[in-house]
C-alpha cells in the first residue's frame, strides 16, 4: 500500500488542479485509487456491499471537498484514507451490530514478533486467541493504530501520513501500544 | 463494533478479488450522486407551484402571527393607560389632607416675585 512515489505525487497534484475547476476530472483519480481505499476500509468492516456503500461515501465526500485539499506534503492516498477512517467510525457508532473482521495468521505472527513472544506450535495458536480477545476489548481508536500497522501493512510513514503526526511520533504510540497490549495479555 | 477473528485457512484469502472489488467501482453513479447534491434545482422556487403555494401559506401565516402579536401589545398599552389615568385621578383626587395639599401648591421663588416688581 504505497502512496509516497514522487512520480505519482506530480500526476496526482496536476489532477487534482484540474478536478478543482472540472469535477468530471476527478475520474482518474477515482480509478487510481479505487481499490487501494476499498481494501482499507474492508479490512476495517468485513462485509463486502457495506464496503461498497461506505467507499462511494469517501469519494463523494473526497469529491465534494477537494477544494479544501491543499498539497502540503500530504499525499492525496492519505487524505484519502483520512476520510476513509472517519467514515467508517461513524458507521460503527450509528451501526449497532458487531462485523467480524477476518484477518490473517501472518499480522498477528508479525505482531506477536514485534513484542517479542513466541511459543511452539500448539501453545502459539492458544496465544494468537487470546491475543484477539485483548484486541477486541482494547479502545477503537488504539484498534486502529494496529490494524493500520499489522493487518494493513502499513509502514510508520504511511501511518504518519494518515494521523497528520510524525513518524517518530507514529512509532512511538504504536510500540507503547504494544507494551500495554503485552501487559494486558499475561 | 468490530470484532477480530483469524483466517487459519491458507487457500481462503481474506480480501476480495479484483473482479468483486471492481462490481462495486462505479464512477458514473457517483457523478450522478454529486450533481444531484450540488447543482442547484433547474426550475426556481417559485415557479414550482407546490412550493410557491406553501411559500404562500407560510408568509401568510407569518402576517397572522404579527398581526396577532400587534393586537395584544395594544391591548396591553391600553390596559397599561387606563391603569395609569385610574391612579392619577386617585392621587389627585383632593382627599383633603393637609399634606398633599402642601405638595400639591405651587412653589414660587422669591427672586422671581423681585423680578416681576422690578419690571412693574
């Protein structure tokens, strides 16, 4: 998931100036990142229509404001991807129902590396469930930090991107995230 | 909510394939969605004659309600008046006592009665 290419920033920003005066140009922005944003929220919500529906909110909304959008080193995915988060939380709060998220055995290995615990065969599966359970009672807007950083492969940069923070700080929260994770799984 | 749950199955992916996410990318109906949201209605207000008959009723409406209000600020004043001339007439209404009468006699300055024998 890589929105920081120079060439692709210079495309991005002469179609951007031309979607601000033509709406009608916002058409290849639209297809470029289509399915980058798609993903993002469907790992978020796990349902495929609901994604659908949510995805064409974020470009409408995208579409409605790009005058505000102001290249100031932010990349346009990012933006992007910055709507995208807002409307799926406000799904969840007007939603009353709980969406399973299916994701892989890899994010959470990988996790599970970065706080230094591993076990044998039999006894990792028993830590990967109970690592879930303290993933699904931890805050939503902590979920969303590891969900960016190990279930959408997201490096510090991106996530920085997307908080409007530094990569420093980015990486900062996401490791003190991690401890307080750790100490909630023992 | 969300909840969490591991894929453990390596031939079922967790993400949809190209073709199920291109099913949904669809740029021509959020164009339409856009204009609609945004292009201001072809026909004016009041040429719509539904709408320019409830703009009618409402600054109809809107007139009675004035109207009405006005009305009662006019009693109120007049009640207010009345009230007021009621209380004048009673103060001054010659009860006899000695010291109303008091108030009520003119007070002349001796340099004025000066001032008129002078000019006499």
């Amino acid at each position: 998931m890589k929105f920081d290419k120079p060439n692709i920033e210079i495309n991005d920003s002469e179609q951007i100036a031309k979607a601000k005066k033509n709406r009608d140009a916002f058409g290849p922005l639209y297809e470029k990142y289509f399915e980058r944003v798609f993903l993002y929220i469907f790992k978020k919500l796990g349902d495929e229509d609901t994604t659908g529906d949510v995805c064409q909110l974020v470009f409408l909304k995208a579409m409605m404001n790009i005058q505000k959008y102001e290249d100031r080193g932010v990349p346009f995915g990012a933006w992007l991807f910055r709507i995208a988060s807002n409307e799926v939380n406000m799904y969840y709060r007007k939603s009353s129902k709980t969406h399973v998220v299916e994701i892989e055995e890899s994010g959470l290995i990988n996790m599970m590396g970065e706080m230094e615990v591993s076990g044998d065969k039999a006894h990792e599966i028993e830590l990967q469930e109970k690592l879930i359970k303290v993933l699904n009672a931890i805050k939503p807007e902590h979920a969303e930090l590891i969900d960016l950083r190990f279930f959408q492969s997201m490096s510090f940069k991106e996530i920085a991107e997307i908080y409007d923070i530094s990569e420093a700080n980015a990486k900062m929260k996401t490791y003190r995230l991690l401890e307080k994770i750790k100490k909630d799984w023992f | 909510m969300r909840e969490y749950k591991v894929n453990r199955d390596p031939n079922k992916s967790t993400v949809p394939s190209k073709e199920q996410i291109d099913k949904h990318k669809d740029f021509a109906t959020l164009s339409h969605k856009y204009e609609k949201l945004t292009k201001r209605p072809k026909k004016p207000l009041y040429k719509d004659p539904k709408l320019f008959i409830a703009l009618v009723v409402i600054v109809i409406v809107a007139y009675l309600i004035t109207e009405v209000i006005d009305k009662d600020n006019d009693k109120q004043k007049d009640k207010q008046e009345q009230k007021d001339e009621q209380s004048n007439a009673e103060t001054s209404g010659g009860t006899g006592c000695a010291m109303c009468k008091e108030k009520e006699r003119p007070k002349y300055d001796p340099d004025d009665i000066e001032k008129k024998s002078r000019f006499d």
